[in-house]
C-alpha cells in the first residue's frame, strides 16, 4: 500500500475512534451544563460531584455565592476533600452576580426564598435524608433548613458562620447595597434598587440579631448534631458562633483559629471527616 494512503487511513482510523470518546466527553459537558433545576419563575444551576450520602454544600460570598467559591474562595475545596465518601451537591445561590441562578426577589420572605431553593433542589433530586456543610452565609442558611426539615437534615457543619454584631447591625445590609444589589439591577431590567432595599432591610434589619434567621431558644432545643468552626472577622463573630456553640445541645466545635497558620486547616478537616462519619447513618 502506498505509504501516504496508509498514513492517512490510519490516521482516519484514529479519528474514528476518538470519536466516541469526544461525544462522550461533550455529552458529559453539556449535561454538566444544563444541569438546572427550574420551578415556576426560579432556576437553579448545581453540580454534583462523587458518590454515597448526599451531602450539601452551600460557598461563602454571601448574596453573591457561588459554585466557584467553593473551589476558589474557601479555606478549603470540600468537592475535592469529601467527593470521595459522599454525593455532594452544590449550587450558585438565586441571583448571586457570577452565577447561574436567577429567581424573583421575594422580598416579604428573603430567607425561606433561599430555603425554597435548596430543599426543593434536594427533592428534585429525590434525596430524602442528607448532611450540610456550608461557609459564611451557610451558617444562616443551616439554621434556616434545620427550623424547616429538622427531619431530613442527620448533621450540619458551619464553617466561619456569618452573624450579627451588636455594633455593626448594617454590616450586611450595607455591604450588598454596595457590592451585589447595584450589579444585580444593571443585568435585570425586572428590578431596582428601591426593591433591592426592601429586600436586604426584610432580611437583615428587620430582626438584626444573632444568626438572623432562628432565635436563641431555637437553637437551644436544637436536637441535629452541628459542628461549627468559629471566625473572627466582621462578617463571622466568633461571639455569636460560640454562643450558638454553647446553647446547642448537641453542638461540636473546633480549634481555633483553625485557618491560620494555614498548616492548621488540615487539621479542621479531618475533624469534619470524622464529625460525619459519627453521624452519617449506618445504612450509607
């Protein structure tokens, strides 16, 4: 055979071969992708990543979380630490500017709109029973979950949890003022910043205390183990986070600081694994 045809039927060949693999490779990306849980006006874009309990994850960044601060703007990557042992879900927070996900302003319930968001995700999913790991806003958002399905939540964990302090009760309200309400309104037409200040007043200066979306006395009868890593910045007290600490019966907490030096951060994530594991249900 002459040499040339033979080079190019074998390099055609290979091009078939590849083929599958790159339509295979494409359909994963594409599905990836459209990964969108929709619900009336709301969708919401997730991931999912690894295999076994289901295991919520909810990034930091406040009104602006999303999935790549998890991988980029956390302590820690906890898709890369626990995808191994668990199914882990995570998802660009409604409206967060960088993200996918887009929703009304529910503004007489700005919390529970949130919390609509992440159970009905669960349940599109058809998970039941699952544990939650959430950074910054997480805090309040857990708490938010355990006050709605007590019931479906085995174990939290609350790392560098955001809450109130008494002499800054505007921090948040001003802060998304600033950085998320002005660039939400430049690419939804549908709002404006008159809404954006109900909304953000509903959700922080309406009850401006503790950890915004539950009282004291419910934590204090609490009954879902929750492991709580303390901060000190003026987004994540450390008061209000060992406050939570000690009224929770059957709260855990770690050392601290755990974030730094950063050789301590290992440390703080070996005890999550080990906090889930006493808690993940047998059966898993």
């Amino acid at each position: 055979m002459d040499p040339m045809r033979r080079n190019l039927l074998a390099t055609g060949a290979v091009a078939m071969a590849a083929t599958p693999r790159l339509f295979a490779q494409q359909t994963r990306q594409s599905e990836s992708a459209a990964s969108l849980y929709n619900k009336g006006p709301v969708s919401i874009h997730f991931e999912e990543a690894g295999s076994g309990f289901p295991l919520l994850l909810i990034a930091g960044g406040g009104l602006n979380s999303t999935i790549s601060s998890l991988t980029g703007g956390s302590p820690f990557n906890p898709i890369e630490e626990f995808q191994a042992e668990y199914r882990c879900i995570f998802a660009d927070l409604r409206n967060a500017n960088g993200g996918q996900s887009s929703g009304p302003l529910e503004i007489d319930r700005p919390w529970d709109s949130y919390a609509d968001d992440q159970l009905g995700l669960m349940d599109h999913l058809g998970i039941g029973k699952f544990m939650v790991l959430g950074f910054c806003i997480g805090g309040p958002f857990i708490w938010n979950l355990l006050r709605r399905a007590p019931d479906r939540i085995v174990a939290a964990v609350l790392a560098q949890p955001s809450g109130s302090r008494p002499e800054m009760r505007d921090l948040f309200y001003e802060n998304n003022m600033q950085g998320w309400g002005p660039e939400l309104v430049k690419r939804r037409p549908d709002l404006t910043m008159q809404m954006v200040d109900r909304f953000l007043t509903r959700m922080y200066r309406t009850n401006p205390d503790f950890v915004f979306t539950v009282t004291r006395d419910f934590v204090r009868q609490c009954q879902t183990p929750v492991l709580i890593l303390p901060d000190d910045i003026p987004a994540h007290p450390y008061a209000v986070a060992m406050e939570a600490a000690m009224l929770a019966p059957k709260a855990e907490v770690s050392i601290f600081p755990w974030k730094e030096p950063k050789e301590r951060i290992p440390l703080a994530v070996r005890q999550i694994h080990s906090f889930l594991r006493a808690h993940r249900p047998a059966a898993a």
